[in-house]
C-alpha cells in the first residue's frame, strides 16, 4: 500500500501516522520529493481500513498494491479448488454443466427436464423455486414446494440440485439441496454471505450486475471467512449500455478470475445474453476461455414458461450445444495452460 | 403494449394469441403492413408478463407503452405524497434534511452529532448501525447497540431517526425507528421489500447503484403492494465508467421521478460523490434541481470517523451547507413549479 | 415504427400529421383505446427524423420497429459479404488474421515481425504509422514514414496491409495501402467516413468504445451509402465500470452483429483487454463464437515497444495462439450454423 | 509514480531500470519488503509513457501519483482562466450563457432566436452549421452556408458566435467565428486538437460521451501544447446504462473539473438530458454547483426544428430560465468559495 501525503502536511502528524502504523506491524518507507511525498507501507494491508486512511488529514490518496482478499486468492492458494458434490466435480480439470428451467413449474415438468438435460450431458440440476421478480405482479415462484420437486427430480435422476435462497429465513428449507446459489442481486447481501459462510455445503455466487470483479471476489471472501470454502464464482453478465442484449457478457472475467482466485469459475450465458439464439455461441466462448463450467437454461416448452422463456432453450437445443461445447472444452483448457504468464 | 409479430407467423397461432389476450380483457388492434405486422393491445398491461410474451413462437418483440407500475405513478395520482414523522415533513413542498455519522460509535457521540445537525437546521438523524462493508474485515457497525443510543439521541433531541435495515431478521429491533432505510445493495431484496410492505412507517428507499430508474420505482412498487405507502426514494448516485468520484451524481434523476411519480424525491451527495469536498456543491445543486430534501454524512472528527470518514462534513460544514442551501430552495422551487409541461 | 400520441391530442393536428404522413407513402393504422392512442407506420422509416416526430405537440413518443440502416441490413441482403484483397478473405466462411506491431518502429522491425506472424498464419499486416494517443507527449507514430515501411513490408512479405487513417488529409498516402482502418475515436467522425465511403477499397470500421451495435451499423451504413460497401466490422471492447481490463469484451456483439448485418465481424482482443496474459483465451473464445477474424499485437520485443507493449504477443506466443485458434475455428463455425433461429 | 515491481524481478534489470531512470533525471526511492518491492520515481513523470514502464519484465503494475497534464493543471497555474471575446466574458467569476438553435436553418430563423436569446440574457450565439448525426439520411446542416448565416446574425445583434467544427478542412470558414466547438465525437480527434492549438481563438471542447474527466484534461492538453491557451470545457452528459435521458448530466464534473483545472467549465443541458422538459431543473443545477456558464438549445419552433426539437426551449421558456439562473447563480458561487478544502 502507498500513502500519499498532503504537500503541506504536518510533520508531527506524519511522525504520529508512522508509529500507528508501525504499532499495527507495518514497515513503513518514506520517500520525500519536492513535489511529493509517499510512504510505502509492507504488510498485510487487507485488514486495512483504507478509507479510514483516506481521511486523515493529512494523506491525499492511498493506493492498494496487493488485493484485499485473502482466502480466495490464488497468490496464496495456487492449486485450483475442486468442488465435487454427489459424485459431480467442478474446477482443475472438471467441467460442470448445470442446466434447468428458470422456474419449477410442476413436479412432471422438473423431472422431465433433468431426464433429458442429464441425458445430454448436464451433471447438476438447476431451476427456480423462490424467484426474484422486478415485478411484484410476476410470478414469484413455488417457493418450498418448488424445492420439494426439485428433490423429487433429484430421487428420479440422482442430479445433484441447484437452487437459489433470496433470505436467509429460507434456509431451513435448504437442507437437502446440494448447492446453494446467491443471485445477482444479493451479492453483497452480506447479512445472507455471512450466514452461509457457517453452512457446510457448496455455494454458487453470481457476480452482481454492476460488481467489479474485486467485489466479487470480496464476497467470496465474505464466505470463506466464515468457515465455507467451497464457492463457485459466475460470470453472468454486466449492466453497460448496450441495449441489444439484457446484459453483457464479459467473457475475460472468467482468465482473470482464474488469476486471481483459485476458485471454479462458471458461465451463465442464458442470463448474460438474454436471448436463446446466443447462448450457443456464448457457451463456445466460454468453454473455449477456459471456464470450469456453464449454468443454462433448458425448458421443454420456451414459449409456455413461466418466466424468462425467451432465453431458454429447448432439450434439442440443449443436446447440439453440449455436443459442441465437448468437442472444444478439453483442447482449449490444455491449450491455455500452456501459455505460462 | 405493442407486440411486433415474426414475419413468418403462423395465422391459427395469432388468432389463438388474440383470443388469450382478449379473455383478459385486452383490446386488441392488428395493423398489417408488407413488410411487418404489428398487435397494439390496450388495457392494463402492468400485469401482463413481457417475457411471456417475447417467447412466444410468433412474437419478433414487445414494446412497452405505459410504465409497469401503478400504486406510485403519478399519472394515476397527481398530488404529491407527503411524508410526516414526529413533527417533520418531506414532500409537497417542505424540504427535510437528514444528517448524521456514517456509523453509531458511542452514545455520546451520536448525541453529539443530533445536537449540533439540529442546531444547523437538519430535521431528521441518521446514523449507521447495521452496516453493509464490501470486506468482511472492515467494522460491521454496533448493530442493536447502535439502534439503542440512536434512540438515546432521539430522546435528547427530539429528532426522528432514520437508519438501515439490512435483514428481515433485524425488523424486531426497529419498533421505535421512524424512518426504515433500505440501502442500495438492497434495492432489489425483494423479500425484504414484501416484510416491509406491511410496516406502517415510512420507507427510505435507495436507489441500487446500477438500478434504472424504472428498477426503483418497482421496488417502490412491492412495497406499496404490500400496502405501506409511506415511501421516500433517494438518488445517491451510479456506476458508471469515471473513477474521479465514487459514484456518478444522476442529478436529472430528480426532475424525472418527481414527474414519475408522487413520492418524495431526496439525494444523498455524501455517498454519490464519496468527497467531502464536492458535497456541498451537490447539495446547491440537489436543491436547485427541486428535490424534496437531503441525507448528509456529518462526523464531529471526519479523519478518525469509523467508516467513511472522507466523505463527512464536519459540524461547521454542514451549517455553512445548510445556511447556502436553504437560500435558494424554496426559490427554485417555485421557479420550477411555473413551467408547465 | 409505433408513434404514441399524448393523451389530450388535437383531432385537427393528429389528421394533419396523418396526411403528411401519408403524403410521405407511409400506411397508417390508428387504434385509439380509453387510456391511449397509438399510431402504427409501416413503410421505409429509416428516412424519417425520429426526433422530429418526438418533438411534434401530440406525440408522447415514438418506438422504432424496424432497424434505421438498410445497405449494411441482414434483413434485405441475406448473403455474408466476403472481401478478398491480394489473395486474403475475410468473411463467408474464410477466416482473417491481422497481426503486427502497435506501431511501426523501422523498416527492419516491421519486416521481421511481418515474416514471422506470416509463417505462423497470419494472412494481413497490421501496424500503426498514425498513431492515437491520449497524450499530446506520447510519441505519435512515424506518420508518413511508416506508411513507406508498411509498404516495404508488404513487398518483402506479400501480405495485405491494415493500417489506421486518423484524418482526410492523410488519405493522400493510403493509395497503396490494402485496408483502411478508422479507429475507435474516430467511428463517428462522419466527414471522414463520407470521404471513405468514395474510396473502393475495403474499410476496416472499429467500433467505438461506447458506441451501441446500432450506431456502429449506422457508421458502416454512412460509408456504404457513399458507394463502398467492402466494410469489416471491428469489435474492441466497450467501456464500462471494471477496471481490472483496459475496456470489457463484448463477444456476443459477434454473433448480433452476423444476424443483423452481412458484413464480416472480427475481434481485437488486445485492446480489448489491454493484457496480453489475456489475449490467447479470447482469440480462442472469438473463434468459438463465431467471429470472421481477428486482429492480434504481435511485438518482436514487447518489454521495449514503442506503445502498447503490455498487450502485445511474442511472435512465438502468436504462433500458439494460431494453431490452437486453427483447430477450433472451423468446427464452431459448422456447429453455429446448424442452429437455425 | 509508483513502480510496483514483479515478485521475482531480476536484479541486474533492476539495477538497469533504476540508471535509465536516473538519466532522465527522476529520483528513484526503492522500499523492498518480503512480499513485494515498489520504486518511488519523483520528478516529472508527465513525460513517462506509462504503458511502456507496465510491459516491462520486471515490473508488475505502475501507479501515477500526479496528474498527466501540465498547462490545464491548477496545481501549476493556481489562478482562472478568464476568456474574453467579443465583450463576453467567461470564468473567474463571470458567467456564461450560450444560446441558439441546434441547427441554422435560414438568415432570418438565425437573426430571430439571436435577438430573442439576446434580450433574454444570453451573452453567445450558438447555432449548428456542419451537423454531426447518426445516420446519413439525417440532415447534415447547411454547412458553409449556414457559416455565413451565423456571421448575418452576429452583425445584426453584436453576440459572438460559437459553432462546431467536425473537419480540419472546414477550418477556412471560421476566420469570423469566435468560438470553436468541438463536439463530443470528436474530442479525442487528435489531429484536429492540434490544429486547433495553432488557432489563436477560444476553443469550446465538449466532453466525450464516454470520456474521463482525465481524457478531458488531456484532450485540453493537446491544444494547450499547441500554444492556445483559450479553452473552455463543457460537461454535456456522460452514457450510462440509464434510458430515461439521452444522456447522464455528470454534474459533479463541474466543481472537479474546476478544481482540477483552472479552465472555465460550462455545462450543456440539452444534450444531457434529451429534453426540454428537464432543461430548466439542469440550468439551475449546474449554476448552484460553481459552473462558468451553459450552452442551451433554443428554437422559436421547437415542434418544427430540423434537429433535436423535443430538447429545444422557447424563447420563452429561455427567458424564464434565465430569469431564475441569473437569481441563484451569483450568490452560488460566492457560498462555494467560502469553503477551504
């Protein structure tokens, strides 16, 4: 970290600020020029306030040189975490497919779904049962007895479930469900990461619309730092102002993550994009950028479905899409770890 | 609502659509044309679900005419809301201000602070107790503690509080409370949003860091759904592309939700632009452009504050801020009252 | 394209707008309900002004429906555009690499690099003469100079030249350069694009870095509607609020860009991501999702590049980077089109 | 500067680095600790290309500490700038207005909105002779025709007149023009900035839709470097994710922009917002935050403009504007000198 000071700073509270900081087991390095003054500060910064930093009086800037995540950064962790829940693996070297409809609509619908979505590759079960709506009109989901069919769904075809929570008060009703999945828009619902930080069970965080990448990871963090390792990351689109599709995908999250973190990373390409006739072409991308895995949905009948048909796929659609992506995935996560950086 | 056909669409499939539309009530007016077919569709479309139809086989899009909200448009209720809680009013005409520290740290200090915004003109308090922090180590505020010495400097000084909820579970500590403040990571909680739908106190709604304005007057709308209408929306600022500020100041975001709707309409400089520096120039400018009112960050020692010091006022601040901006409130005001558009 | 009228419109001035309309050879379908009027059109709209129809007295809106470009418009030229200049394709199902350095440096520099990105398949030259920087002290390029090595280069090598045109007034030396490429500053400077619009010579047209996909077709539209329709479509990267890349890949601007236009789409990933640790997974993802090209820094030396060394491949890098992106690209291509939307 | 070096850095190319630096006369400060290294460089490191120092081997990232620009920079040259043409003043206490139609479209339309804006306060005529629109079927203004039109205009009244430039080669009908324009697409038009800084006449340079506020500066930068030192700059709305308004005032630009720079800031609301109706509430935004002036559409016909009508103001509505502006903005800019920060 790199303090900068005020040109017309105080030296009293220069010595001041240098033996607080040194008190907190910082080496401090000062260097003065005539038209500035830094101090470089050697330690472990994440604990840090660095707003508390910013308002002294006498500093006019700090900048961050080393991450402010620990647990799930790769500069201490270099070995890929993998995550293997009812006999499915995902990260270093596992690919995870997990597809679904966006909302459980009956229990025959769920079962039929996984039936055929495992028949064409899929290793984990997604689908909606408590669903975050803009609207308070929309349907908000079947709520428990969405996660009862998806536990039936889970007896039929021995798929591991993922579905998301939206509170924690729903909790008691996750017991049985493999993995736990954090939407969009409670990424830094801390209160929900801090609770699940104490679970025992995987979780699946999905960036948030407008998180940074260092966000994200900081919510990861956020879970890790309550006990819970195991966190998949997913890239699922940003907000930017491009109005052809619902979001954008940015596809180098998924190396960069990787860099930073030793994390799985997935892609959801359905949300990303929004449109069905994209998601074929962004699952190749994202298999071909070296992803751990994808989450997409799947429905038998787009145009019936509850909620978000226009982005579905259908079974068929599905089945072409996972041909594809097998074909690529493995050469390209080979091809790419040859390249040393 | 317009819904453009596919122009290969299939006539048995547009009649059926035609037919479902009109069971609930729509009329329906098919424009023909050689090159496209267009469906205008007139009733009340806020409860027809737009992602239903866009996935329809022979549907090609669906524009929107009419906003999807109700309870809080102005079209359907003209007169502005007026929002008052012991003895201060925000909306229609009376301009509050709420200020405050970032966090609660003491009882003498959140004391403190309540005297002296009081004395400077402010009508409300603020203060943090649960805090939302992007890092798991940074202080997470005093949490019930912090809401009893809240209620301490209510006592002392008669001012409402104002303070943020960040979980359902922590409602049971809000009873005496005046003003429930849903933060911008919880803009689209949408559980939450539905528990406080049937409060009946009034609601400080910030909007989420990337929310249209569309966005925040949906989550305006859950909660009236639920039956509280007591809602006061806050504009603190987006994320966009410039770093210089923490956030972007959406300042034309005023004028249009109070032409939106009848809700009061407050901003929060201190978070949009995260510098001290910069927050009473927002402030000016918060009133010229007609907003029903203000939330500052004051701290009586900004650079040893807990949390976000570098964006606090100091005592002083706030009363020259104050002082400048009641100048010119109630002209502008007025000024912007006479054009008729 | 849907005009919505206000809802206390004039009879006189809405038959008066009608019959303008229809003295333009537009058809108009009225359908007035109790809360709303619209006005369907159905004609060629792209010759209308959208934002004098917006500023009429009775209109509260206008939606466009159809897309506001016809040469550059899937729609009413289904075939691929293929471009073909000194025995190098582009487009319809022939794949195009563009590889050099950020910027011409000597004579020897460019040929070197030329042999070497040639041997590993690369089928254009790129090279920057005139150079955009942000800062008036940063070196600006060899100018006309690096025109002349450009052209050595291609004697040596045979391969086609890409290089940047940033002014009318330099167009006086591209005669013998292949493609000319118009920057992402410059994608809306439209008395350049006129002027390249009379040249018959393939214009690589990047897109700028905040521009929508529409704005971007609406640019090649300007050129083709001069007479030019040899235009190849860039994606670089958009801004948005990440900054762990220099801009955010928008890979499914690839496939939108192939269904709404019949022009030929390739990807920069380095200045897309800035990073050249990131450059070979999203040469690989921009293969997989379909795209016609690529356009790759390569650097013989990139630690002592006169700019943009961060970004830039080492010719053996380069080398890799083919032969995987090879082995990938035409199985997706094949896979893509199978699915028919 | 700050040089944050690789953990594994060679020495002896330390030792290199810190000569090379040395012999371009910055003082190098290195502070190593166990897990990383930094090089403190002082000195002025405006003439540094960053991007060369970041690929470097040894070096892992590199951290500016002072601005990239020398002649915009209040830090340099603490006092305002004050241009003066024509008898109008701008900056340094005197206040702005700038008035006129988007486009010129006849002598007489010209001569009229001049006298009307004239005796409503408004000390500038702006009018559009070359146009900048999106697509080619668009109006593209009356070119030099509309030049000379602006010139009759300006005898009739005595305003001085400010008109955009898209084209070097259009500089030859500006000889009479007071003001030069260059408009948001062609800020960052480096070979126009730079013939620009040549000319011995205000430049008015707009922000980029997309642009920092330190590409701002920059851009500044390249005219100053030219040797014209007359330079205004206008904040006119930054794209965001927002659809609501064309564009996102960013009116916190203006009390940044002024304390980064001692430039007159002027702010342009018509653009900002895309409509009249918001025009009003902007004004007297931008004049309660500190700003030197505006830059307002106004039509005689708004409903009849041949360019951006649904953003034009009245005559009247002008003169309202000004009326209230003009009652603010003084003592706004008085209150927001009180405070040292």
């Amino acid at each position: 970290m790199v303090i900068i000071l005020k040109k017309s700073h105080d030296k009293a509270q220069l010595d001041s600020l240098i033996s607080w900081l040194k008190s907190k087991n910082f080496e401090c390095h000062l260097s003065s020029g005539t038209s500035q003054t830094i101090l470089g500060l050697i330690g472990d910064t994440s604990v840090l306030d660095i707003d508390l930093l910013k308002a002294m009086d006498i500093v006019g800037d700090v900048k961050r040189i080393l991450e402010p995540y620990k647990n799930v950064n790769r500069r201490f962790h270099p070995d890929d975490t993998v995550i293997e829940v009812g006999g499915s693996k995902i990260g270093g070297g596992n690919f995870g497919v997990m597809a679904g409809p966006c909302s459980v609509e009956s229990a025959e619908q769920i079962i039929g779904i996984a039936e055929k979505v495992k028949a064409a590759g899929a290793n984990f079960l997604r689908g909606g049962a408590y669903k975050p709506r803009s609207s308070p009109y929309s349907f908000q989901g079947l709520r428990d007895k969405g996660i009862e069919m998806l536990l039936e769904a889970k007896k039929a075809t021995g798929l591991p479930i993922v579905t998301e929570i939206m509170d924690i008060s729903q909790l008691q009703y996750f017991d049985d469900i493999d993995v736990i999945q954090v939407g969009t828009r409670n990424m830094q619902n801390f209160e929900l990461l801090k609770e699940l930080g104490k679970c025992r069970k995987p979780i699946l965080l999905k960036r948030g619309m407008s998180a940074t990448l260092e966000e994200l990871l900081m919510s990861a963090e956020y879970i890790s730092a309550g006990g819970n390792t195991e966190i998949i990351l997913c890239e699922r689109g940003i907000r930017t102002f491009e109005p052809a599709t619902r979001n954008t995908l940015d596809i180098s999250a998924v190396p960069l993550l990787k860099k930073l973190s030793h994390l799985p990373v997935i892609v959801d390409p359905s949300h990303a994009t929004g449109k069905a006739s994209l998601v074929k072409s962004m699952c190749l991308a994202a298999a071909a950028s070296g992803a751990d895995g994808l989450m997409i949905e799947v429905h038998n009948d787009p145009a019936h479905a509850w909620s978000d048909g226009q982005q579905s796929l259908t079974p068929d659609e599905f089945k072409s899409t996972m041909d594809a992506v097998k074909h690529i995935w493995s050469f390209c996560f080979d091809a790419l770890k040859e390249k040393s950086n």
